[in-house]
C-alpha cells in the first residue's frame, strides 16, 4: 500500500492523487490510451471525501471497439490507492 495511505479511509480524490499525477499517467498510457484528463469535481476542486475520480483519455482508432471493458462496467469501478 502506497506510503500515507490506511487501508479502508475515505478522502478527496484530489488529495489521494497528490503527486501521483505523472504515475497515473503513465499507468493510462500503459494500457494505449491517449490524452489522459481528470474532470468533474476533482478538476473543479469541489471534491469532497468519498468522492470519485473521473478520468477522460482517448481511445485510438486501433484500439476502438477492442477493448475488454464496456462504458458502464468502467463507469461502476472505484479507484483504490
């Protein structure tokens, strides 16, 4: 588990991603995908604890139609630091 983290505690997104923006980053690219962006709340900076992370990033043409995940099973996950 990630050094500051306790397993279980509920905080703000943007606090969780502190300085782990180029990691996550890097991990989106990992799997293909493009342009990767945080938006809603954490982008605004009205998140609160408990709140989720949305992340948007492009799917290249080769990949669309490709992948093994559909919106609304990627919509449901939760990020876990």
């Amino acid at each position: 588990m990630p050094q500051g983290l306790t397993k279980g505690k509920i905080m703000k997104p943007s606090h969780a991603i502190q300085g782990k923006t180029s990691e996550i980053k890097l991990l989106i690219e990992s799997y293909g995908f493009l342009s990767p962006a945080i938006s809603g709340s954490t982008a605004r900076g009205t998140d609160v604890d408990g709140s989720d992370l949305d992340i948007l990033a492009t799917i290249p043409v080769d990949l669309r139609g490709k992948t093994n995940c559909s919106t609304s099973s990627i919509s449901q996950r939760r990020w876990k630091p």
